[in-house]
C-alpha cells in the first residue's frame, strides 16, 4: 500500500513520497525544500493568526531521490555535468537540455505515479471538487535557504486540472532541477548537484487571473531599512509581477506604526500593469497574457484596506520565522487574491537573502564625479530612466538582447539591455556590469538577481531598448535615490566606505538636513540623533511640482500647457488638490518614519514668490516682486487670504502624518517670521486646521534667521517650543548682502564677528528661555572653527548636510573632550 500522508518520523516501514502541507513544518526543508517546508509551517502556525494559505500536498525528496535510482540515470547524469564549464554558454545550454531530456523521457514508476494520484484525488476530495485546479511549484532542498535564495531556479506551472495534468508538470518539475540557471548557480554557491533532490507542491489555485497579486517584502529592497514592508501588486496571475512583464504598483509601509494600530501608508506609486495573465481555455496553453483596460491601468490595484492587510500578514510572517531563526528574519513572500471569494492569500515565503545579510558597521556611498571641465553637460541629460535597484554604479557597452537565442554573444563587462530577464539569463546576469530593463518593478526577477549578485540595475524604463543603441558606451547610476539614470558616456565615479559604528557619544545632538524623501531610508543608516531640517518646499517642487493653488482654482489657469499637466498628474483623484496633500503627506511620513522614533523637524514652506511663479500654474497666482528674498515668504503666507486656503493644505497633510500615521516624532517649525505677533497668527491658523500646540505631544518651532528673532528671543520663547538658527538667511540679513548675488558673495561669511556675536546671542537668550536650539546649515561642515564655536556656546543641536555627519560627529566629540579636559 502506497503511504500517502504520514509524517517522516511515522515512514518508516515504507517511505512516503508525498505529505499534505499541514504535515510538514520549517524543520522539514530536506524533505519538502524551502518552499513547501514554509507553507507547512504558515499554515500550521499562522492560520489562526488569521494569515490564510491555500491548502495542498507536496512529494517529498525521496519521491525524487526514488525516481532517479529506479530509473537508473544519475550516472547519465553526471557524466554530462562533471567536465561542464557554466561559464561557457552554449556548453550550459546543451548539458541543461540533455539532462532535463534524460529526466523527461524517464517514465515515472508505478509506485510513484500511483502516490501523487492518491495524493490529488484526496485534496479534491478535501477541498469538494471532483477535478481542482492547481499550481504546481518545484522546491528544491537547498532552496529559501537564509543566505541563498535559489529565487526563479526551477519551474512553476499554474491552472493544472486533472490526474495526468498533475502527472506531468510533477515530472516536468523534476526535470526543472536542472534548469540552465539552476546548474549554473549551485555551482556558484558551492553546491553539489547531487546533494540537492527536488519536492513538488499542489497547491489550489487562488484564482487571482479575477483579481490582484504581487509580490511584497518585510524589508525595504533597496536601503535595508527593516522598518518598512514594500508590496507590489498588479492583476492576474503573479508570474507576470515575479518574472518582471509588467511594472507593478508599489505601496510602502511603516511597520512599527502598522502594528500600533494606525494607518501609515508612506508611499503609493501606480505602475503601468500593461498585462494580465489570465487561464487560457483554448488550445495547448493552460495561460496567457491580455492587455489590461486603460480605466484600470490608470488605477490603484489594491485598496488601502487591503494594503494595510497584507503588511500585517508580513509583520506576522516576519515575526514567527525571526523567532525560529532566533534572529531578525527578513522575508520575501508572494500574495493573491481570489477575484471569485475577494479573499486574500500568502502563497509562498522565503527569508530575504540580500539585505539582511548585508553588514551594518560599513556605509558603502557611490557618488558620480560630474565636473562640467571634465564631463561635456550634453551628455548628463539621461538617456533612459526608470527604477533603481541598488544603489551602485555600472559602465560598459551596451549589449542588447531581445530574445534567449542572443545570450551567447553576451561578453563579460558589458551592460545588459533587454525588454525584461529571463531566468534562463543568469549565467550571463552575473557577468554584467549593469543590467538594464523596460519592464519590471522592483520585486521582479531581474531585481532579485542584481541585488543577489550586487549588479546595479533599472527596471521599468519602458523605452530603453530604443533609446541606448548597441555597443554604446553608457554609466547606469542607481546612486541618486530611487529613479535609475543611464547616461550617454563613461562618467568617473568614487567609491566610499564609511566606517559607521563605535562612533563616540557626543553632548551636541548631531541633526541631518534631509529634503529628499526617496533618499530617507538610506540616510537614516548613518548614525545621527534626527532631522533637523527637512524642507517642505523640496517636495512640493520635485514630488508635487503644482502650485497648490492651481489645484484650489484649476478653472482660473490662463496656461494650457500647465492646465493638461496638471490633469494628467492629478486624474487618480476625485479632488485635484487632494493631490497636492497625499503626496506631501507621504513626503513627510517618509521621512519622519526612517528617522522614527528621533525628532523630525519640517520646516513648512518657504518659497519666495519667484520659486512658487515656477511651479505648474504658479504665474496666475503669485506677484512680481523686486527683492523675493526679503518679500512675501514664510509665515507672512500662512494667514494672508490669498494663500491661507494653500497652507490648509499642508496642515492637513501634517495631520494625517501625525494623527492617522501615529509618526508624532514631526516637528513642524515656522520659516521667516517676523514678529510674535505674527507668530500667534500662525499658531492660531494651524489649531483652527487641527493642529494645537501641545495636543498629541504636538511641539512647534520657529526658525531663527532675522534679527528681530534674536533680539525679541524672549517674546518668541513663549510662543514656540524651540529654535533653528538658519545661518544662511541670519548671515545675509546681519551683514546686509543678498547672498543670491554673485557680486558680493565673497563677503558671505558665518565666521564674520557679527554673525558669531547674534548667534551668541540668540543661544544665550533660548537657554534662558529654557528653549531649545539648534542651527541647521553648512558652516559647522566647512569651518571646524565654527563648529568648535558653536559647541563652547552650548548649542544644544547642529543639523547637517549628510556627507558631512560623520566627519563632525568626529570633530565635535573631540572638541568636547577637550573642554572636559580643560575645566576646572
């Protein structure tokens, strides 16, 4: 009789060659392989934490390991694979296909055969239907393994129906084992051929060819930061997100607050989602690719809700498998939903082996040199952009490959330029310098690979393979946030190691000045005690790029070309300013989470009326004035009835980062104001929005850059909760220059006696105040003397540009233990 469902520990008279997923657990990966190893284990230790797994069994390594022996093959086998060389090719993709021919045409024994059937009528049976429809995946023994992930090695076949359906893509599978790629990276990871055997799971199809699925991480991919769960989402069935066809949508998520109860959604990105695969019911084909509407494509894939639901799934998964590791264990896992029930499902997990095993005592920072005597500026407008994985630098000539049967004539060191990888490419991926993409998001299999194998890559470019010509000599740059950029030439660049722990301990709080949001979670690894400054107006005007009142009165714009642009960015929106505060919301929550739970200053906005004329449908909104630096700026907007309904807008935004994301650590601090009269006024307009100085812990500060708030100190002390001195705008101010023009910028001087003599001033005047203060600017970084200055003012704060922290970290600590030593 053929065992069917015992345990490993209960086969012992007879072996078994399948196990139902309920049997099986993460101690079983040499068994049932990683991958049916982890759905054993959610399924028996998740499920009542509400995480659903479809159902199924899975043949075991002995099945396997018993179909090799009694077809008597393996000699076969070796004799083909023991002289191969994997990085010859062609060799690999003949010695791939005779073995995996070898394996196909080796019947299955009857014992076998008989076992699987056994083992697919009984889950029909438990699931009611006479035939199920399945997905039938290959998991290998060394697969999913902590520091290996073998993602995309072997076979998955969906929309399986029926015994012999089942019967062949089984075997199918077992020939997969030695897929071209599956050869090539066990002998890049040291594994023995035949020290691996290969599982198969059945598993019941979520029918998600009706509905949604993707791809998500408990990690964020590109920075390492562990506090964030990415998820990627598209329609149909997940193959199209994983193997990179399509560009998903993307959705982040900040877990700490996640798990508190809050709603912090920190970034939502449509993806073009040009494909759907679907079952296909006519013909050989069991699936195939249709094109996705236009009214969907220009949509969300995913509700917020079910957003939210899948994140918390990931906080669980995440949470069990560290706790079985006995360290944090990052996880990779794949997602459907059922466009029948609407329910969602997990249907695989494995840990994440890139960044979680990157090491966190070294910054490694790739910076391009793009000195305009050296570098000809036609040549720094990029020929290609789209999504940046890494955040390294790549260069070579560009190899364009359109189809498998052109990978021969890849050479080492080029580019790779391709509409999207095959998994069968990665003998050549590892000898690329860059690869570069049209399709993909950042979960597909072309980002898995490059990030495995530390090979820069952007994905998503959509026009790529048309616009870079092949052998041209390109830079692929993923070091400048999170869009990738090609360039049309060989641009220098230097490689930074920055040693980052044992920093030494300083009373000086050490602030970063961020203004990118993309660049946040990378920041947030250099050790530092929070954001000091992070400018509201760098992402109105490079993430919004609309004067919000444009979008108040987009009927009153005279501007047609601004009026189609801004329908074209705001169309996912009922209201177009509500554009306007869901992406400045996600600018701020972006930042205040990597930086979480340390303070995060946001300096609400000051663009002069000039800057604000530039955005989308600005010139129908602001003056002209003489001297913008000095004019209508800061807190002067904020209350005026031409602009007051424009800063609702960021109060609401700052609101909902605060009240429905829980990210409390935001700071918000008041630019340019002139008086205190002025800055009740502020106050008052921002409780009469909902934000009350001193509810929900709320702290407001004011920046300190024109004189009057130095000499008035006491009177702002009473009104706000701290300062920031701006020594920019309080240098120009105290020695009456515009530091805008070019004729007198040799006397801009932070160093100047006057300077330094308001700034005592203003540090003294906040410590009796029992306020804090800071200054947040450049001159600490360029002038250790300043900085020195600073620290014997007893500045309770510095903020700085971000290349510049570890080096002052460093000086200011040795300043300060030099004025230990010196005191009495």
């Amino acid at each position: 009789m053929v065992q069917t469902s015992l345990t490993p520990a209960a086969a012992s008279a007879e072996t078994a060659f399948t196990l139902k997923f309920e049997q099986v657990g993460i101690h079983d990966v040499p068994i049932v392989g990683g991958k049916n190893a982890s759905l054993g284990e959610m399924i028996q230790q998740l499920s009542s934490q509400g995480v659903r797994v479809p159902t199924g069994f899975a043949t075991t390594a002995d099945a396997y390991d018993y179909f090799i022996k009694e077809g008597d093959i393996e000699e076969k086998m070796r004799s083909h694979l023991d002289t191969l060389d994997t990085e010859d090719i062609q060799a690999l993709s003949n010695c791939g296909q005779a073995v995996r021919d070898l394996i196909l045409e080796t019947p299955f024994p009857l014992k076998l055969e008989a076992a699987i059937t056994a083992a697919y009528l009984e889950l029909c049976e438990q699931t009611g239907q006479p035939t199920l429809d399945v997905a039938v995946r290959s998991s290998a023994t060394a697969e999913d393994l902590p520091d290996a992930s073998f993602a995309g090695q072997q076979e998955t076949y969906l929309n399986i129906h029926g015994v012999k359906g089942v019967l062949d893509a089984c075997h199918k599978c077992f020939a997969s084992l030695f897929t071209n790629r599956a050869i090539s990276y066990r002998v890049t990871q040291g594994f023995d051929h035949f020290s691996v055997s290969l599982s198969v799971g059945v598993q019941q199809m979520v029918r998600s060819d009706l509905a949604t699925s993707g791809v998500m991480f408990s990690i964020d991919t590109e920075t390492g930061f562990k506090d964030a769960a990415l998820i990627t989402a598209a329609y149909g069935l997940g193959e199209n997100v994983v193997q990179g066809t399509i560009t998903p949508d993307e959705y982040m998520v900040f877990k700490p607050m996640l798990q508190q109860g809050y709603r912090p959604i920190l970034k939502k990105q449509l993806g073009s989602k040009a494909l759907k695969m679907v079952y296909d019911s006519g013909g050989n084909k069991l699936v195939k690719n249709v094109a996705v509407e236009e009214r969907d494509r220009n949509r969300y894939a995913l509700s917020d809700d079910e957003v939210l639901i899948l994140a918390r799934w990931a906080c669980t998964i995440e949470a069990h498998y560290s706790q079985v590791h006995s360290v944090l264990t990052p996880m990779d896992i794949e997602w459907a939903k059922d466009g029948i029930t609407g329910e969602l499902f997990i249907v695989q997990a494995r840990p994440e082996t890139v960044q979680s095993q990157k090491s966190a005592s070294v910054l490694r920072r790739y910076r391009l040199q793009t000195d305009p005597r050296q570098i000809d500026k036609t040549k720094l407008a990029p020929i290609a952009v789209g999504q940046a994985v890494g955040e390294m630098i790549g260069q070579g000539p560009a190899r364009i490959i359109h189809s498998s049967a052109n990978i021969v004539d890849f050479q080492p060191g080029e580019v790779l330029v391709t509409q999207r990888t095959d998994p069968d490419w990665e003998p050549i991926m590892k000898q690329a310098s860059a690869i570069v993409t049209d399709q993909g998001g950042r979960t597909c299999h072309a980002a898995i690979i490059a990030r495995e194998m530390g090979i820069p890559a952007i994905v998503g470019c959509g026009d790529a393979t048309q616009t870079i010509t092949p052998n041209q000599t390109i830079t692929v740059t993923c070091a400048e946030g999170e869009v990738g950029k090609v360039y049309d030439t060989l641009i220098p660049f230097e490689v930074e190691e920055i040693a980052i722990d044992n920093l030494p301990p300083t009373r000086t709080k050490i602030l970063m000045n961020v203004g990118n949001p993309e660049e946040a979670f990378r920041l947030a690894a250099i050790p530092c005690d929070g954001v000091g400054l992070a400018r509201l107006e760098f992402i109105i005007a490079n993430h919004i790029e609309v004067h919000p009142l444009a979008l108040l009165h987009f009927d009153q714009l005279t501007n047609e070309q601004d009026r189609r642009a801004i329908t074209k960015r705001t169309e996912l929106y009922n209201r177009k300013a509500d554009y306007f505060v869901e992406r400045l919301t996600h600018g701020i929550a972006t930042i205040a989470a990597a930086f979480y739970p340390n303070p995060v200053v946001i300096r609400l906005s000051d663009f002069k009326s000039n800057e604000y004329a530039n955005l989308l449908g600005g010139k129908d909104f602001e003056p002209t004035e003489e001297n913008p630096m000095i004019g209508w700026r800061g807190a002067a907007r904020y209350t005026d009835p031409s602009y007051r309904e424009a800063f609702a807008l960021e109060c609401l935004a700052l609101k909902r980062v605060r009240d429905q994301m829980g990210l409390t650590n935001v700071i918000p601090m008041v630019p340019f104001c002139r008086t205190p009269e002025e800055g009740r006024a502020v106050l008052n307009e921002m409780a009469s929005h909902g934000l009350v100085k001193g509810e929900n812990d709320l702290q407001v500060y004011v920046m300190c850059e024109i004189p009057n708030n130095v000499i008035l100190v006491e009177e702002f002390a009473k009104i706000f909760d701290g300062f920031s001195i701006g020594s920019n705008d309080l240098t120009q101010l105290t020695l009456g220059l515009d530091r805008d023009s070019a004729l007198i910028a040799h006397l801009f001087d932070e160093r100047s006696a006057g300077v330094k003599k308001i700034v005592s001033m203003a540090i003294d005047g906040a410590k009796r105040s029992s306020r804090k203060i800071g200054l947040c600017g450049q001159a600490p970084s360029d002038y250790p003397e300043f900085a020195q200055f600073l620290v014997e003012e007893g500045i309770d704060s510095i903020s700085l540009n971000p290349d510049s922290v570890i080096k002052t970290t460093l000086a200011i600590a040795e300043i300060e233990r030099a004025m230990s030593v010196e005191a009495p």
